[in-house]
C-alpha cells in the first residue's frame, strides 16, 4: 500500500460535476492523504491501544476528512451504522450517512470500505488496501484506503475510522483519443531525454510490473538534511504501513520500511532536541541501553507486536554497528545471507558476550591438593604433580599399584570426577 495525496488530484471543478469520463490524476506528493491519516491516528494513542473516539472530530480535518467515513458498532456490532460521511465521499456514492452498513450498494466506493471493518476487529491494528472495481456507473475505478481502529474506552474497538481516495480510468473512446494525441505528438517532438513522470506504477492495474522490481524501486525517498526530522519519520511511517498492507511483496515492503527506519535514526541522533519532542508527544521513552526501540516504536506503533519490534531494533542497531549509511540497510538486509533472521542472531550474539570457558580439570587440581593422601607408594612417575595408576586388590586385602597411566585426556576425567567426590 503506497499513499494518495488529495492535493492535485483533481479537477475541482469537472471533479464536482461527477464526470464518469474523465481521466484523474493521483498525485505523488511524499505526504500522502491516508499516511497522514495514519499518523493523525497514532498522535491520538496516548500510550492507550486505541485513540479515543472522542479525540477524533472528522468534519474538522479538512485535510483527509471529505474522504472519510465512521463506522459505529455501540448499538449494533453485526451492523454498523454510519456516524459520519465524508462529503466527496457522499458525492461520490450518490447517498448520506443515514444509510447503515448493510444497506451499503456492492458497487458504491464505500463498500470498498465496509468490506474490509472485519479484518480490523481481527488484527486489532491499522490495515490498509488497494484494488480495483467497476462502479455503479461502469467506470473501472482504482481506489487506495486505510481503516483504523477507534474506541470509547480506549481498550475495546466500537468504532472504525476509514480514508479512501480513488480515480476513475478513462472511457475506451477518451483512452484511445489520447493515445492518437500523444503519438502524433511523440512524432513531432525532438529526441530529447524525457522528464521523469509520476505514475500510478503499483496500482491494481499494474499489470506488465514486476512486483519485486515495483517494490524496489520505491525505495527512494526525497528527502534531503533541509528537512525536518518529522518529515523523516512521516517517510519511515509510510514505510510501516505499506508494509502492513502488503502481500506477496511483504519481504521487500518490510527491508524498505526498516531501510527508511533506520535512515530516521541515522538523523535523529544528529537533531536530539527534534526527537526528544517527538518522543515526548508520542508518550515514548528514550532508552540509553535499547536507542533503536523508541526508533521502531515510533514508527511502527507501540502497540505493533513486541517480539517483531524488538527483532527490527535488532536490525538497525546491527546497521549501526556497522556504520551504514542513508539508505544502505535495505541492500544490506537483501545481500544477506538469511536476511533479517540472521541479522537479528548476529547482533544478540555480538550483545551476549561469550562466557568464559571454565577449566574443571584445573579447577580439580586446585581442589585435590587440599586433600591429604590415603596412602603413600613409591614409583617413578617422572615430574608430574598428578598421576593416573593402576592397580588392583591382592590376597590380604591390600591394594598394590601396578603403574601408571599416561593418557592426558583419561587423566584430566579421573581429576574432574575425583575434585566432585569428598575425598
């Protein structure tokens, strides 16, 4: 899942006409509409599992809100009712928020939405999504949201909280009207290098991309030191849920969002006033003998799983051993062999010093020559303080020594079980 910006998306003024035949343009600005959704729902935490539902006021965020929708599940959990609708999403669907969630037409956008609330109650966490669909108007539509979890207690989920943004592919007449145009443009325009332009590569429609080489190349990040350390995490928190709300690309998705994770690390050692306020309005502590877990806790949710967190901390940490630098982890994780599992191993056993190794037959030694001897005999046995003999019971009862045994290894046993007996 990659985020939508609503700025420059549409033609406000073909946009409120409801023109099925237009073709729409999805920005590509870095803040995209549901990532700041997404961040707007992790500033409500608290340290709680879910924000409030009285923190949120969805009709006063112009920046995301015309794009949204409250499910209710207080009165009815098997059938939600709409507490709030977005106006484009009104708009959009032909119908207001008095219309409950079952009632919802298959083919409306918001039952793009609706469709997913019980992946929510599931996972208990922020999920987001992306297909296509043939509206109710037969336009193939193309649509992006997130879904996240809000309740009234802060412990029970009771309502959801929904953003979508979409765009409408362009009729065949229009589409092959364009096609025409930009050839007979391509014709008479000189070779020269073209300007790189933003699309819509990973889209459901995205058919001839190769999702590992579609995966790969959003590892960039336009950043430069000019920007703010919040803009760093909001890029990192971008990461975070795209990866969430990936599939077959979950590998890739997860080494670019711990690429982007760490790069955040990388410049909030620099800027510590900026990431202690960070920290401070996200309720998290800073950790002197942990520093990447208040990292990973800001970007991923400090309600995200604790074992998975602490194996990313692992990771950056090991990046940092290391010394990489901006945007080298994610080659790092992939060029490894056993990837992020390895990592993690070889970082705790860099953490755990090694025991030092005891020597019990030395330790023998010390203990048996505090013990006085049973008895005394005379054979040459050279320089050796300790000696293995042999020997065996004769008629009278006494014992008589036949000789020794010279085999170190035998000799260091017998000291390791004599030194455990009282002798």
């Amino acid at each position: 899942m990659r985020a939508i910006d609503e700025q420059d998306v549409f033609d406000r003024d073909r946009a409120d006409e409801g023109s099925a035949d237009m073709s729409v343009t999805i920005g590509t600005d870095e803040r995209r509409m549901h990532v700041r959704a997404y961040n707007h729902w992790a500033s409500l935490l608290n340290g709680r599992p879910f924000p409030l539902i009285s923190d949120l006021q969805p009709a006063d965020l112009e920046d995301f809100g015309p794009h949204s929708v409250l499910l209710d599940f207080t009165a009815d959990p098997e059938n939600p009712s709409i507490a709030y609708l977005g106006r484009k999403l009104q708009d959009e669907c032909g119908f207001d928020q008095t219309i409950s969630v079952a009632d919802i037409p298959s083919r409306s956008l918001l039952s793009r939405l609706t469709d997913h609330y019980l992946e929510i109650i599931a996972n208990r966490a922020p999920i987001g999504f992306e297909a296509e669909f043939v509206n109710v108007r037969g336009s193939n539509t193309l649509y992006r949201g997130i879904l996240m979890p809000y309740s009234s207690s802060g412990e029970a989920i009771d309502f959801i909280y929904g953003v979508i943004n979409w765009k409408e592919v362009a009729r065949t007449d229009l589409e092959d009207e364009l096609i025409l145009e930009m050839d007979q443009a391509i014709r008479t325009t000189p070779r020269t290098a073209p300007a790189p332009v933003p699309v819509w590569a990973d889209g459901p429609s995205g058919e001839t991309i190769d999702e590992e080489e579609d995966a790969a190349d959003e590892g960039a990040v336009a950043l430069s030191e000019d920007d703010g350390l919040a803009d760093w995490l909001d890029a990192a928190r971008e990461g975070a849920v795209a990866f969430r709300g990936a599939d077959a690309r979950s590998r890739a998705a997860l080494y670019r969002a711990l690429s982007l994770c760490y790069d955040f690390a990388l410049v909030a050692e620099r800027r510590a006033e900026e990431y202690a306020e960070l920290l401070e309005d996200a309720g998290v502590s800073a950790q002197a003998r942990a520093p990447m877990t208040p990292i990973v806790k800001l970007v991923f949710g400090v309600n995200y799983d604790k074992g998975r967190l602490t194996e990313f901390a692992a990771a950056l940490s090991h990046g940092r051993r290391l010394d990489l630098g901006v945007g080298a982890l994610r080659a790092f994780l992939e060029g490894a062999k056993g990837g992020l599992k390895a990592i993690v191993k070889a970082e705790r056993a860099l953490r755990t010093p090694a025991k030092p190794r005891i020597d019990r037959a030395e330790a023998g030694r010390v203990r048996l020559r505090d013990v006085a001897p049973k008895g005394i005999v005379t054979i040459d046995t050279g320089d050796a303080e300790f000696v293995l003999l042999i020997a065996r019971r004769v008629a009278d009862g006494t014992v008589g020594v036949l000789g020794a045994v010279e085999d170190g290894d035998m000799l260091d046993r017998a000291i390791r079980k004599a030194a455990k007996t009282d002798l």
